[in-house]
C-alpha cells in the first residue's frame, strides 16, 4: 500500500468512525431517557424495554439491505444519506409526547444503526488483509455513540431544556452529511456487483459462514448492545439508582467494550480470532454467573459489569475481524448486512427477556444465568466448531463455493 494509499485509508478510517459515532449516539438517544418515560407516562417495565427495544431491532435488520446497498452504491452515497435520514425521528423527537408515538418514532430512529453495515465495506476495501482486524476495530470504536447518549442525554435535557438533546443530535448529523459527501472516498478498484440487492443477500444467506459469524455477533455485540440500552432500567430498578447516576455507569460500561473493540481485532490479527473469541466468550459467562446473585455495587457487581464489558466488545471486534478475511470482497457489505443485523437482534431479545423475567419473577436473576448459558454455548461451538472455517483455505473454499 502506497504512502498516498494510506493516508487515504486513515482519512476514510477517521470519517467513517466519526459517522458511525454520531449516528450511534442518536441511535442510543431513547435508552437514558427510557426511566422518566416509564415513570411519567406509568409504563409497565416490559413496555419500558420495548421501548429501549424498537430503534434496536430496526437498526438491525435495516443493516440487510443497507449492506446490500453500499455493495451497489457505495459508501461515499450512502453515509450521507443515511445521515440525515436519520436527523428526520431526532427532529420528532422534540414534538411526541404520548407511547404509541414514541415507539413509532423510535422505528425510524432505527436507521442510525443501519450505518454500521456502510462502514465496515468502506474500511475492509481500504485496508490489506494483515491490518482489517485492527482497522475494523478501530472503525467499532463508533459504538461509543451510545456511551455519549449516555453522558449527555439526561444533563442536556436537565440543564438546558427538553428537546436540548435532540436539536443538538440533529445538527451535528447534518453538519456531518455533508462532512461526508467531501471527504469520504469509496476505494480504489471498487466495482459495484451486478444483481439485485435481494439477490445478493439471498446469495451471501447461502454460505455456512455468514449464519456461524452470525451467531457469534449475535452473542457479543447484542450483549454489549442490549446492557448498553438496558442497563439504566436494571440498575435503577436493582440498586435504587438515580436516572442520571444509572446513565453514567453504563456510559463507563460502553466506553470500555468500545476500547476493547480495537483490542479483539488486534489480538486476532496477531494470533487467530478463535482462541480470542473462546476466552471472551467463556469470561463473559462467569462474569454474568456472578452478576445473577445481585452482589454488593461495589466493588462485586461493578467488576462484573466491567468484565463483560471489555470481553463483549473484544469479541465483537474479534468476530469482524474474521468476516474481514473470510467474506468475498464484492460481497462484504451484504454479509456484513446479515451478521450485523443478526448482532443488533442479540442486542433487541435480551432487554424483552428481562423486562418480563422482572416482571413476573421479580428478579433479574434468571435473565442473567440465560446469558451465561448462550456465552458458555458460543465459547464452546467456537472452539470445536470454527477452526476449519477460519482457517484461510477453508475460508476461501467456504466463500466462493
């Protein structure tokens, strides 16, 4: 790779990280708020976590056909759009009131989690094989935008009016709509596929690979998505905290699955991601076994929730960090399409699960030893079942039968 090439790449890197960022931030914009919603409207706790729940489920199987777009189009069209797209339910925001209109608006607010699948083609066209996992990591670090919706939301909306929030999301999307449109640069070489988006994603649905990684993403990003959405609720509710205590801890909870994002791809560029995600996936279940007894906040349950903290999100850059060797390079954003909208909908069951586990239980604990089998599940089918996909003949073979 040229000195020109890499400085290109590292532009494209930066600007897609910072649209990733300020779209996840208004795609998180409803959980910190979610508590006073609940208590001001006299919602149910499982309508609560629907609430959490539906920009969730939206912005994950948006990622579908979003992928299969930016396959045909490109980055370069697609992040704009997407972004101020989604200034549209930021916006709307500042004028609902009622439930009903709340989850409706969340449906559209949905779209900020769609431009997931737009980065990751843009950075894996840009970057050689031996430095995707660390590239792609780095690009991860954009989940963050749900640890400033965390900090910002409630202060914001305290200190300086209600729609403060959101009129300032807003902004800052379109400001970078058009960020984008300047800077950014599909890759060089990059041929548009023929065939229809459907047919592309039906295509990429056939390859054993796709449904493995799905699985896996399923388990450790929706698990950091669904405690970066859900946590507020669980600690206000199980520790009596305050909305904007509650925020706070779990803004701490993202920012370290976010740094450790860039830690999985570079650990699985440098040894291999099976053993990376093993590890992860096998500490995340004895973290969450201990979570399930409601230890003291501190220090027991902070040191649990930190834990699975930073293993979730290095496993979620382990698992990106292999869909960068593994997919066919003309079909990386239909594949990414499929395994992150199966990672948003391991982030949109859990909350659900929760509200009506508390609900009927009066307990989170059940909720919490669930997670622990499907992390101790995913470490094992890893170990025993991954070692030949992953491995770079299987993975070419895999992919182009």
């Amino acid at each position: 790779m040229t000195t020109t090439t890499s400085r290109a790449a590292t532009v494209n890197l930066a600007v897609a990280t910072l649209g990733f960022t300020v779209n996840f931030w208004a795609w998180a914009l409803l959980g910190p708020l979610a508590p006073g919603v609940k208590e001001r409207l006299g919602l149910s706790f499982a309508a609560q976590s629907l609430l959490v729940a539906v920009p969730v489920v939206v912005g994950s199987l948006g990622r579908i056909p979003v992928g299969a777009l930016t396959d045909r189009f490109g980055a370069r069209i697609m992040f704009p759009l997407l972004s101020l797209a989604t200034t549209v339910p930021v916006l709307i925001l500042t004028v609902v009131e009622g439930y009903g209109a709340l989850i409706a608006t969340g449906f559209f607010l949905g779209l900020g989690g769609t431009t997931f699948a737009i980065g990751v083609p843009l950075i894996s066209g840009w970057f050689p094989p031996e430095r995707k996992g660390f590239a792609l990591g780095v690009f991860g670090i954009g989940t963050g935008g749900t640890a400033i919706a965390n900090f910002t939301t409630v202060r914001l909306a305290d200190t300086y009016g209600r729609n403060t929030p959101f009129l300032l999301v807003a902004g800052i999307l379109a400001g970078y709509a058009v960020l984008a449109f300047l800077l950014l640069r599909d890759p060089p070489g990059r041929t548009p596929p023929a065939g229809s988006a459907v047919a592309r994603t039906l295509d990429v649905c056939r390859l054993t690979v796709t449904w493995q990684l799905s699985f896996l993403y399923a388990v450790g990003f929706g698990g950091f998505v669904a405690f970066s959405v859900y946590l507020p609720a669980y600690l206000g509710t199980a520790y009596g905290l305050t909305a904007g205590d509650a925020a706070l801890r779990t803004a701490g909870f993202v920012v370290l699955a976010v740094a450790a994002r860039p830690t999985g791809g570079w650990l699985s560029d440098r040894y291999h991601p099976v053993p990376v995600l093993v590890w992860c996936f096998s500490g995340t279940a004895v973290f969450a076994v201990l979570q399930a007894f409601q230890p003291p906040l501190m220090p027991l349950s902070t040191v649990a929730f930190l834990g699975m903290a930073a293993l979730l999100g290095a496993a979620g850059g382990a698992v990106f960090a292999l869909v960068g060797k593994v997919a066919p390079a003309d079909k990386i954003g239909s594949v990414t399409g499929v395994v992150g909208a199966a990672g948003g909908l391991g982030g949109f069951v859990p909350p659900l699960i929760m509200g009506w586990v508390y609900g009927t239980e009066g307990s989170y604990s059940i909720g919490l030893m669930l997670l622990s089998d499907v992390a101790l599940a995913a470490a094992v089918y890893t170990a025993v079942r991954m070692r030949g996909p992953v491995a770079p003949t299987a993975a070419v073979s895999s992919v182009r039968s």
